[in-house]
C-alpha cells in the first residue's frame, strides 16, 4: 500500500475537501507529523489563533497573515479553513493576487501548501488550479453534486469510494489524487499525536 510519503511531492499544493467535522485539519496535521518525522521538516499554519501555540509541537508555528508564508521556506504550510482567507468571492482582493504569486514559488521555496477546506467552489478559483494532490475526507452528497465542474468526477469517485468503507471506520480513511492528480488511492490517517479538543476547534477559536 502506498504511505502519504510515497505521493507527496517535496513541494507544491494539496486540496483537502469534505464534510464539516470529518477530519480535513486533523490529515493535514498527520501529513505535517508524517513530513517531521522522515525529514524534519517543520510546519507553519494560518487558522488558529496564536494563544494556542503551546498546544502544537516546537516545530510547528502558527502566523496570522497570508503575506508570512514567504518567510518559512522549506516547510510545511497549511491553510486551515481556506476559504476564511481565500474565498472564491474575493478572488480579484489585491491579497488574493499577492498570495497567488507567492504560491507560485512554493516550489523555488520548497513548501508543500496543503489547503482544506469543505469544497472547492467557497475557495478563490487560482489556489484550486494549482492542486497537484487531491484528498477527500467523506462529501457531503450536495457538495458532490454542487462541487465545481473540474473536480464534480473526482468528488463523485471519492464518495462512492468512502462510503464502502464500514461508517465506523470512514473517518481513519481518505481517497487521495496524486501523481498530478492522475493516479488515486485510499489511504488511512491516523490523528495526529499531539491532536486535542482544543485544536480541533481552533480556527472557530480564533474568530470568536
């Protein structure tokens, strides 16, 4: 079976869609915990609020504007909720096209973005063109259905996929696009070791 490392690219960008509560944080913080442990490679994440850093491992640090990420080369840099900060209805927003261009050297700055949020039509439009691997925790049948044209087949495949697997067992599993988004596999996700109550509600949190 394929391991998250094995379709990882070094750098680039993930989706990672689905239904509300269904795990999108909690794999991108696996995939950050994976990433550590093979390589060292640390982590940085917009979403949370920054009273909750003791919560996360050292080598994780939390930041709280979109334009930080070009100061953490070489990490890991997740995007909790994308679409409170990208969302499709604010794409010409001057952070918007800011942000765009420097997604575009993730690669130059070696940074894997891993961007989660329920579907992608609530994220601006120019992060969904940039997806080279695609997660899907379980969608929700009307997010299927209502999913953006370009990615409709795939969330389709995923729920079909997903919901074969026994409801108690659902949410340890993802189906996953890689490869540039040619190859698919189901793999499973373990929470993360230092997951908590508080970080799985972090982002509404940091809103209130």
């Amino acid at each position: 079976m394929k391991t998250w490392l094995d379709i990882l690219p070094a750098s680039g960008v993930v989706g990672i869609l689905g239904k509300r509560r269904h795990g999108k944080t909690a794999l991108a913080y696996h995939i950050a915990e994976e990433r550590h442990r093979e390589n060292g490679t640390p982590a940085v994440v917009l979403g949370p609020p920054l009273a909750l850093s003791s919560k996360f491992p050292s080598w994780f640090t939390i930041v709280t504007e979109l334009g930080e990420f070009l100061r953490y080369p070489s990490h890991t840099a997740i995007i909790d909720e994308g679409s409170l900060q990208l969302h499709a209805r604010q794409a010409l927003a001057r952070q918007h096209t800011e942000f765009d261009q420097a997604l575009s050297l993730c690669g130059q700055l070696d940074q894997l973005f891993i961007f989660c949020t329920h579907h992608s039509r609530k994220l601006d439009p120019l992060v969904v063109e940039e997806y080279e691997v695609l997660a899907f925790k379980l969608p929700g049948q009307m997010h299927t259905r209502m999913e953006r044209r370009e990615i409709r087949q795939w969330s389709e495949k995923a729920r079909a996929a997903l919901l074969d697997i026994s409801e108690e067992e659902r949410k340890q599993w993802s189906f996953v696009l890689y490869d540039d988004l040619d190859q698919e596999a189901l793999l499973p996700n373990p929470l993360p070791s230092f997951w908590c109550y508080e970080i799985s509600k972090a982002v509404s949190t940091a809103l209130t």
